[in-house]
C-alpha cells in the first residue's frame, strides 16, 4: 500500500510533462499526494472498517476534492449518485494494492478487487486491470519471483508482458485505460532491481506517470520488502493526519502481521 503512495508522490510533479527520463528528481519541488493516494487509503479504511467502498470513496474524495480526479469520478463523487459508469480507466487499479494485503486467498483477492473496482469502473476492462495488479501484489506479497508472477498475468489477464521499457518507451503516450497502462506499469515492476528503480522506470515511460507509479509502486513494495525507509519517512511526511492514521492502521493490521515489516513497510 505504501508502495503505491510513495511512488504516487514521487511522480505528482512529472504527469503532464511527458519526460521520458529515468534520472528523475525524488521529491521534487510541488510534489503531492494525488487522487491515487486518496482512493488508495480509502480502500484500505473500507477493508479495516467493513464499510461500503461506495460511502468512503465520497468520503475522503470530498474530504480532499482538489487532487487530479478525472472528469467523471469528479461528477460521481460530488453527487447523490450511487451507480457505476462504466469506466475502463486505471482509477480502479491505481487504488487496489490494499486488497492484495488484507485478504488471503487469490481467490478471495480477485473477488474483492472486483468488487473494489466495480462500485465506479463496472467495466470489464476496469475490473481486470485492478484483478491484474491486486494478483501482482499477492503474489509479490507471498513470495511468488518475476517469472511466476508474469506468466500468471499473461496467463489470467492475456496481457503482453514480454516487451521490455526501452521498446515501450519511444513510441509510448500519456494513456488513462487500464489497457494501455497496466500492463506497462507491470513491465515497469518486473524490469526494475528495486523499488526505486520501479518508480523511475515508471517515471521514463512519460505517460500517466503517477498512477503508473503508483501501480508499479505497489507491486514493488511488496516484492522488495518495503519502501526503503528514507523514501517511506518522506513520503509519510506529505500525507494529512487523516490519511497518515489509516496508513498506520492498515499496516499494523495487515503488513506487519503477515510480513514482519515494521509501520514503514
């Protein structure tokens, strides 16, 4: 869960610009959590409370309105409305990391990412791209290594994991469908030597870089043990008191019980 924060901060300040660099500033000036954190935390509160992801999505996304939602989220959010709207874009994906923690199956990981996904992206589309990276980060979680883990997304998602970040990388746009990310912030995973090195992969792709981050992020922290500690301190330092207490909530529920890390992992 931290994983995905942390690189959801790091790459705030890069989304727009379309860098393709790997040599990235880690904490830039204006750097910020993004409406991935939010939505990020706000999956985690609804797995530690039982309460509908429905009502803490409004919640939170309310309690911080100004950070980068896309346009029909936005709408949703700010309304009384209570139904889906179909969406395929990554928001679904970018916020799931949490479900890969607090349940302890694949199966009862799959089911809740679905559901997780489906109270705003009830597309198939949207519902697989937060399965695909809800899987990674279980089976990251759980020790699975890279060639496990990418023949079981090739396998259960059909997506193209054998192109490397330097053959995506020129040819590569800003794109917000779980489709045309996923799979590449994935790639950006399995490509990395650490979780730093993940988020600046992620960074060089110079697309929608923050939730790739995030989604990269995720997947990495899980693998590697944890956000190094010096990057998990500065990344706590951004977050508001509310988000920071389910953060630490969360992870003394579910991570420092099933792995051993300690609050920063």
């Amino acid at each position: 869960m931290l994983g995905a924060i942390v690189g959801d901060i790091i790459c705030s300040t890069y989304e727009f610009l379309g860098e393709k660099r790997h040599d990235i500033l880690l904490f830039a000036h204006g750097s910020t959590f993004t409406d991935d954190t939010v939505l990020t935390v706000a999956v985690a509160e609804s797995l530690l409370t039982g309460r509908d992801y429905i009502d803490v999505f409004k919640e939170f996304s309310r309690r911080h309105p100004n950070r980068g939602y896309g346009s029909h989220y936005y709408q949703w959010m700010k309304s009384d409305n209570r139904q889906p709207y179909q969406s395929w874009g990554n928001g679904s994906a970018m916020r799931v990391s949490p479900v890969a923690w607090a349940l302890n199956t694949l199966e009862e990981v799959l089911a809740e990412a679905e559901r997780s996904a489906a109270v705003t992206h009830d597309h198939p589309e949207g519902i697989k791209g937060a399965q695909a990276i809800a899987t990674a980060v279980f089976l990251a979680r759980i020790g699975a290594d890279k060639p496990e883990i990418k023949m079981q997304l090739a396998d259960m998602f059909d997506y193209d994991l054998n192109r490397t970040p330097d053959e995506i990388r020129p040819d590569y746009r800003f794109d917000v469908s779980c489709r045309g990310s996923v799979p590449e912030s994935i790639i950006c995973f399995l490509h990395s030597s650490s979780y730093e090195d993940a988020i600046r992969i992620a960074a060089s792709l110079g697309g929608d870089v923050d939730t790739m981050a995030a989604m990269a992020g995720g997947i990495a922290g899980a693998y590697y043990g944890g956000v190094p500690e010096e990057l998990a301190v500065r990344g706590l330092g951004y977050l508001t008191d509310d988000l920071k207490d389910v953060v630490t909530r969360f992870t003394a529920a579910y991570v420092v019980e099933k792995r051993g890390w300690t609050s920063t992992a």
